[in-house]
C-alpha cells in the first residue's frame, strides 16, 4: 500500500508537498516545504492511539521528524486544519521536540466550549491558549520565501479552516479524491449548508491549485490517493458536479443521518480540543481518558 508520495512544486512560490497516509486512521499527514529557502510546516500530524490496549505511540510523528532531517528541512510551522474526531493530533508533541509554533482556526474555542459541556470540565480553559496561534479568515504568513493564506471553511465543524500555501491548499475534511465526494456535517457544531459554502469557495480557487485533503477511505480498493486540483473536483466530484446547494444539503443530511460516528471522536476531542495534549497523569501516575455515555444523541449504530 502507498503510504507516501512527493508532489513537487512547478516553479517559484511553488511548494513541495509530501504526503504520509496513516492506513489505520485513512489520515493524511503533510510536510509543506519551500524549496528556495528550506523552511517548512507540517499539518494534521498524527499521534498513535491503539483503542483496544489504551496504548499511545509517536511513530508517525517521528516518520515526519526523520523526512525533515533527511531533507535538511527547518520546521516554522505546525498546523492543525481542525479539531480532529478521528485521530490524536501530534501537534504538541512536534511542538515539543522542533519548538515551532502551533496554530488553528480561531473558532476552535468554540469547538472547547461546546466539548467543555459534553466532557463537564467546569475548570478547562476554552479560550484557544492551547495554540500559540490562531487563526481567522484572511490572515497570512510564511513559510521562507512561500506566503501563506487563511481561509475559513466551516460546515464539517465549527472551527475548520483551509490552508492556501502558494498553489496548493489543504482542504482537510471538505473534499475528498473526486471519486468519493465530500465530508460530512454531523458532528456537534457541523452544519451541511455551511459546509457547501466552504466548498464553493475552494472551487473558487484557480483551476490548477492543487488541493491536498485530510483522508482517503479507497474506494473500489485502489491505492490511497490525496491530491487532485480545483478542475477535476468541478468535473468529476459526484457530490458537486451539477448539483444544486438544496440537492446537495439534502443528500448530505441523508447520509449523514446512516453514518456511526468515527471509534475514536470522543476519545480523541478530549486530546484534540487541548493542542494533542494528552490528559495529565494522576495520582497514580497513570492518564485515563473520560467518555461521556449517551451524549451524542440520534447517532447511527454500527
């Protein structure tokens, strides 16, 4: 199974991508780099969970970690796309081992305040200071010589947001590869209407930005891909193609209404809405994890 690729950038302001595919969670896991200069981010990492044993590893963040030194790279940035439901976020412990800042959307401190309520953490601070960074609509940065722009992109949660890093943008959970379509907006603070304006304005973008996304569950079998453009997710998305915004919210709250919930969402938001902080040790010296019972109410059963 691929589990990496390299997707080179054409030119100046161009950046080289590099994609690391996580077949137990279908996460992808990017290394965004500047050729002229060798500075890069990293997005979306992920931190090793085995649900079954309770047992937490760092050997994806380290495969990311070991690239970058192979590569000469230098890491400025580590970026989060959203709060995620399906996987530990590494952020922190990236943070930890190359002291690059930690970013996200702005809103996810409405994301802490809605998961503050479901986990009942009267003392947990909602108010984004888990990040050294946060993100709104426009704001801009760099990556050496590459700029970087912010865009919002709600619908799949309430905090999501677009990455758009010279001619490529990292859509996370908006857009799947064409052949499968689009994320859904079930989750607490998800909104399908909302998530089909995020998506119109990333097919906004120039018809050859090429768009990175944050899974791919293989249809048919193939191999794991994750990178398409603007154009071919105009022509050839099943979910966008021709389609409506009322035709497209209605299928959405169809589907969604038959999907279980991801294993791990309320395993992974208690780490997640904390920067990929996992919860303090206690007494003992061990950490344990709190699931709420009965408290996403109307989700589908597996």
């Amino acid at each position: 199974m691929k589990t990496f690729d390299l997707s080179r950038g054409a030119g100046a302001g161009h950046p080289d991508v590099a994609g690391f595919f996580d077949p137990r969670t279908f996460s992808v896991q990017y290394v965004v780099s500047d050729p002229a200069t060798q500075q890069c981010a990293i997005i979306d990492p992920v931190l090793d969970f085995d649900e079954k044993s309770g047992a937490t590893a760092t050997h994806h963040a380290d495969e990311l970690l070991a690239y970058v030194k192979e590569q000469g790279l230098e890491v400025q940035w580590i970026l989060d796309t959203h709060p995620h439901a399906d996987h530990f976020s590494a952020a922190h412990y990236l943070a930890e081992k190359t002291g690059a800042p930690t970013a996200i959307g702005g809103y996810v401190t409405d994301v802490q305040a809605l998961w503050k309520g479901l986990y009942h953490w009267p003392d947990f601070p909602a108010d984004g200071r888990q990040w050294d960074r946060l993100f709104v609509e426009g704001d801009t940065f760099r990556i050496g010589e590459l700029e970087a722009r912010v865009m919002f992109s709600p619908g799949h949660t309430l905090a999501s947001i677009t990455y758009v890093i010279g001619d490529a943008a990292f859509v996370h959970d908006t857009l799947f590869q064409p052949d499968f379509g689009t994320a859904r907006a079930d989750f607490p603070g998800g909104d399908a209407h909302q998530l089909w304006r995020s998506i119109q304005a990333i097919l906004a973008l120039p018809s050859e930005t090429r768009l990175f996304t944050g899974h791919d569950y293989m249809p048919g079998g193939r191999e794991p891909e994750w990178e398409s453009s603007v154009g071919e997710q105009r022509e050839a998305n099943p979910h966008l193609a021709g389609v409506a915004e009322s035709d497209y919210v209605a299928m959405r709250n169809e589907r969604d209404s038959e999907l279980p919930m991801p294993k791990l969402i309320l395993h992974a938001l208690q780490v997640n809405t904390r920067g990929g902080r996992l919860p303090e040790p206690e007494a003992n010296g061990k950490r344990y994890l709190k699931i709420p019972l009965d408290a996403l109410e109307g989700a589908a059963w597996e």
